[in-house]
C-alpha cells in the first residue's frame, strides 16, 4: 500500500495526556483514511518504553478484544509516521520517535 492511500483527516491532541496501566499516553484523537475506509476515534499513543503507535478505534467485542485492527505491516508503520507527523505539524513532540511495531 502507497503512503498516498493513508491520510489523516482529523486530529485533536489530548491537553493532559495520563498514562494507563500499562504507562501509555493517549497523545491524540485521530482520524484516519485508509483508501475507502475511514476510521473515527483512533489513538496516537506513546508508549511508555517512549515508542509510538497508533490504536484503531475501541470496538470490542463481548471478551473486550478490539475488532478493528491494522494487519499490513507497512500500512501500519505509514499510519504510525502520518499520524505523528500530523501531531508534531499541531505542535506535539515526543520524548522519542521510534516507531512500535509488531514482528511480523
């Protein structure tokens, strides 16, 4: 997939960013174009190993497991750099810009 296919059409960043359980910030509220499909409510989300990634939106089913996932490995890193370069064109910035990914 091109990065011409990825776009960010919204994003708001999050004025008091607190971690979770696990130490990650939701950063920003974003969403994301894919080709055809569009995604309200995806998280830009620093990790707290300082890593960044992006989660699709919260749609869980009855075990709380999200349903919506990004399975390309290069759609999800172009997703990862679009979204964080929309947030630091917003004036964001991170404490790093390693990219999180999954191993293939």
């Amino acid at each position: 997939m091109a990065l011409h296919d990825i776009e960010i059409t919204a994003m708001t960043r999050v004025a008091l960013p607190r971690p979770n359980r696990n130490g990650d910030k939701i950063i920003a509220y974003l969403t994301l174009r894919i080709g055809p499909v569009e995604m309200v409510g995806c998280a830009l989300i620093q990790r707290e190993n300082g890593y960044v990634t992006v989660w699709p939106p919260r749609v869980a089913n009855e075990n709380g497991n999200r349903m919506v996932s990004i399975v390309d490995h290069d759609a999800k890193k172009q997703t990862i750099m679009a979204a964080s370069s929309a947030f630091e064109a917003m004036g964001g910035s991170f404490t790093k810009t390693e990219i999180d990914l999954p191993l293939r």
